[in-house]
C-alpha cells in the first residue's frame, strides 16, 4: 500500500491536534517537537501560539539545535535568547539539543556520510513529532520533514559536516549535489533512530522562497496552501513539492525556480533511494 499523505486545506490550530490524532500513533514518553525558531529579523516562521496547542497536546518539548553560520543562533546563549524573544519558552520546555555537545548516529550506507552528529541531547527523548515548516530554501531549494531530520537535527558541527559532504571545512564550497544526498544520508540516521516513534507534520505557509533561517528573508510568493501529515517523510515532502506544481497561484513559478535551480527534488529521489519512505503516496483530504 502507498503511504498516506492526510491534507487540511484550513490551518488552524485545531486541524494540527485532528491531522496528529489521524495518524494513528501516539507518541509517548519524553517527547521531542522538533520546530524551526526562525532567526532574529525572520518574519515567516511559525508562530508559538499556532503550535501550542499541539505541543501541549502531546506533552512534547521544543527542541532545536545551534546554528554553523553567524546570526542569532548560533551559539547555545544567543539561542536561547532568540527562542525566548520569539516567544517559544512562553508556551513549552526548550532544549538545544547541542547545547552540551554532540553524539554521533551511524551510517553504515553513506556514500558522503560515515556517521551523522546530532545534539546530545537527542538521546534523552524516547519519540519525535517532527513539525516542518514547508517554504524555499537558499540552498536545499526546499525546506520541508527531511531537511528538519537532517540539518534541523544536526549539532553546529554537524550542519557544517553535511553542508560540506563529510568535510566540515567545506561547509559553503562542497559540490551541491554531494550536500543534498548528504542530507538525505543524514535524514534516515534521525529517521532510523526513532524509527515507529516518529510522526511528521508540514505547514504550507508563508510560501516565500527563502528559509526561517534568513534574517532577510523575502515575504511569500504564493497564498497558504494547508496542513499534511504522514508517517513518511518522503511521501510528505513530495505531497508538498506536488501540491506547489499543481497550484495555480500566480507565485507558484517563483517557488518552482527556487526549487528547481537548486536540484530541491534531488533529496528526496536520494532519500527514496535510500528507503527512508516512498515518492509514492495516497493524499487523503480531510474535512
């Protein structure tokens, strides 16, 4: 059977607690949420009271992890101080999963990767739920679930690792391709870790082609599209890419070259490859 990509059209708070209880798995124990916090100047991330009803819900703790470039989080103190501006302490316990260093996951079927390092802190939490943001991305071309299991989970040290293909050092200069199989590399060790005790999540919108990482970011493209969630990364993230081809906004061309000149769809052919989940899926729209 295909995967099941379930599809909101209406975003609200609400429809995010219906989307996780359709899924069909609760997440118990220590919970980590995985969210993006948006760098200092981001206008387009998700915003703490529209997640905090899900986040109370499963009982579940933010986690992020430090930054590999200059800005407001990348380190553990300037961090904590954007998660605390930007209001995510208000509605939940924060961790920098980073904080006190980093583990490393195996990777055994690595053709960039030997082992992917995520904040220590990872370890501490028994499930995950995934909430992913779904816009452009300056490099990924996309940034959606497994960019989230990847880069979002990776300690500082570790972003700079897959960015540069195995070699930290060439963090801004390795070849494009090698960084985003890398990035699918990364992404199965996540998924592999918490494999059953995982769950995604991807809001479309704010659909701007830049990430929440920008401090500048441009403002969206195109209208907001929905809520869907999966249990599958793969299919999720081709639901959302599918989704923005289909559209007929007027933006939707801007999107489509974000993605498109960054080879975006590469992740997810490599993570396919990968057996992380499936490019093929059943979207099931919910009422």
């Amino acid at each position: 059977m295909k995967p099941i990509v379930y599809f909101y059209k209406n975003i609200t708070s609400k429809n995010l607690i219906n989307i996780y209880e359709k899924l069909g798995v609760e997440l118990k124990g220590n919970v980590a949420v995985k969210i993006h916090s948006g760098e200092e100047g981001n206008q387009n991330y998700m915003k703490p009271e529209f997640l905090e009803p899900l986040i109370t819900y499963v009982k579940g703790t933010i986690v992020e992890c430090n930054t590999a470039y200059e800005g407001s989080r990348n380190t553990t103190k300037k961090h904590e101080k954007t998660m605390l501006s930007h209001g995510w302490k208000a509605i939940a316990p924060v961790d920098i999963m980073d904080a006190e260093g980093e583990v490393s996951l195996p990777i055994t079927w690595g053709k960039h990767l030997k082992c992917d390092y995520v904040g220590s802190h990872l370890l501490n939490y028994d499930s995950m739920l995934v909430l992913s943001h779904f816009k452009g991305h300056p490099m990924g071309g996309y940034g959606g679930a497994l960019k989230q299991l990847s880069i979002g989970c990776a300690s500082s040290y570790g972003k700079a690792y897959i960015h540069g293909a195995g070699d930290p050092k060439k963090i801004w200069t390795s070849d494009h391709d090698s960084f985003l199989e890398s990035m699918a590399e990364s992404a199965k060790a996540v998924a592999d870790h918490f494999k059953g005790k995982i769950v995604y999540i991807s809001v479309m919108c704010n659909l701007s082609v830049d990430c929440d990482c920008c401090a500048e970011a441009e403002n969206p493209c195109m209208k907001d599209i929905g809520i869907l969630a999966s249990l599958d990364p793969v299919s999720l993230d081709q639901a959302c890419i599918d989704l923005v081809y289909n559209s007929k906004d007027p933006g939707r061309d801007h999107l489509v070259e974000r993605i498109e000149s960054r080879n975006g769809i590469h992740t997810i052919e490599v993570a396919n490859s990968l057996g992380i989940g499936s490019r093929e899926y059943t979207l099931t729209e919910l009422d």
